[in-house]
C-alpha cells in the first residue's frame, strides 16, 4: 500500500501511538490501514464415499487437483461461501456441512476453513475455473498431483475418519517449505 | 475505497470480467482491490472451573465485559494470536488451546473464532485495553453486562461443557438484531 484508498495522498509506515507494530498510516488524512489475514473456505464433498475434486484451470498450481475452494466474501457466512465456491468451480450442489479442517498458513497471512459436506444428487460438472471434476475412491487419489498442502492434509485424514465414522474438527498449521524444482 | 492503495488513481466500483459481483477497479492501473471478511480471535481461559473476562476500557461497548479477543494479525496463526489479545487485554498467559466456537456474523463480514485454554498460574492484570479484570464462576457472570452476542453465546455453553467434560466444536452464525434503545 503507497496511497490511502481514503483520500489519495501518500501512506508511511509507522507505528501509531498505543500500537506496536509499523500500520499503513496516511500522511494527510491520518487513517491507519490495518492489513489483516484472509479467510479461504472450501468443502470435501462426499457421494458414495468418493470425494469430489477439481483439476485447476488457472495458475497459481494450473493442472493439480484441488478440493473447491475461495476467498471468503463479504456479507456470507464461511458455509454459505464454501457451497458457494463449491458451485462456481465443480457445479455441485452440496447440504448438511460439518466443520472439518482449519489450517493456519502464516507464511502468507492466510486461514483455511474446509467443511465435510455432501454431494447432492451425486451431480456435479465444469465450470471456467476447473478443467476437470471427478469423485476419487482414496485408492485413486491422484497423489503426486495435489494442488497445495492443506488439501493433501485434509484428504489424507478425511478417508481414515470416514472409515471410523468420527470427524474430529482439527486446527494445525502449515509451515513454509520451499519446493523442490 | 475511493482511491486506488497501489498508484493512488481514483477507483471505481464496476464487475470485472470473469467476476459475478462489484469491485473497486482502479481506473488507471486497472489493480482489482477485493474486500474480504475480518478474523477475530480470542480464548476462554479457565482456571479452577472459572474463565476470565475483561471489562472494556475502549469503545464500542465500553464498561461492558468480554472474553480476550480481537483482530487476527498478518503472519500469526489463530491460535497465536488469540493468545496475543489475551496477553494485550488481561496480562495472561494461556496454554493447551483448543478451538471451541466460531462465529458467522455475516452482517458486519466478521469471523470469530474462540479457542478454550488453561490460564497459567492463575495469574492475570490489566492493561489500557480493560478497565478491570476478574474470574467468574458460571453463578456469577454478569449476564446483563456482556459486551457482544458471540461472548454471550460461548459463555451459556462453556460451563456446562466443562460440567460434561466434553467440548464438540460449533459453528453458528449470529443476525443482525438491532439493540433496543
């Protein structure tokens, strides 16, 4: 941030009186712009105990598979913006969603919300975001083509929790690892 | 957002190509700037069967009392920086944190998420941020006296999970209900 989206005049870092890290504070009008984490809500929709997922069609990860999921909107709640999202990238419908998986991404100032949920009607399709949708059995999971780590986390525990019938909420963390090239 | 944070040029609000609803378009650099949900975080901190809350010294709801929360931080995770605002407001440290409620308070784009957690030693202050801070058995919270519908909600519900031992984690989403004058 260079300008305040207030009134248009320069910003400076610095850090305001009573606070203690360095905000976004304008040089004219003396707004603080605080700059915060963004919440990404997605589902793991279920049909027949295969899982639904999604080859992506746009960067960043292009060609890996994904679980739908998106920025969070204003004015919705993280349920209503997973099924949302879970519409606008794989055409499903989905109802009786469940909390399931909160990852922490701190690296890039990010919180991941997934919730277990199924799919209704067993239907689903395409959509601009997503070159391809299909239901997995685990064996076909198609490992070595995940998208990002918080979906190859919840995707390891969601089949072993199926299995037992007991879906634990977990809360963890990803940490930075850089890829291999 | 009237001006565009990267190159100071007015924004306008229009529908992006691809997008399905507004944004502010900067009408020079051409930069989408997306307003997304804020997280609020904070704890429960028990300590020999009572929780901690602290009086407000700040608007809003000034002089009303609250659990340890506030404005998730970029580069923390939610825990962290639900012990963060526990350590700014009540001068506490927490540990064993466990994530226990999340709120949906869509009409204000707000996610809160409330880890419980021990209190460690018992020990707790004051800080600017609170006027006064206390341990409170169930019998004794000041029901009329709390600051927000999200402390209200986790309050009913703690005591008489720590009654059973068991703490399910809940999402629910709070509506907007005006306050009678």
């Amino acid at each position: 941030m260079k300008f305040c989206p207030r009134c248009g005049s320069a910003v400076n870092l610095r850090i305001p009186e009573g606070d203690d890290r360095e905000r976004h504070v304008c040089s004219s009008c003396e707004r603080i712009h605080y700059l915060n984490p963004r919440l990404i809500v997605g589902c793991v929709p279920f049909y027949r105990g295969k899982v639904l997922l999604c080859k992506r069609a746009i960067d960043p990860r292009k060609n890996y598979w994904t679980l739908p999921a998106g920025f969070m909107e204003n004015g919705e709640t993280t349920p209503q913006g997973a099924a949302r999202e879970t519409w606008e990238e794989a055409r499903a419908r989905v109802n009786n969603l469940e909390l399931y998986r909160v990852f922490d991404v701190p690296y890039i100032s990010q919180v991941y919300m997934f919730y277990r949920c199924d799919l209704v009607d067993g239907e689903f399709g395409v959509d601009p975001e997503s070159l391809e949708t299909q239901l997995y059995l685990s064996d076909n999971i198609p490992w070595n083509e995940i998208a990002f780590p918080v979906v190859h986390e919840t995707l390891k525990d969601i089949f072993v929790d199926n299995e037992r019938g007991d879906f634990p909420v977990k809360v963890s963390t990803i940490e930075y690892k850089p890829r291999r090239a």
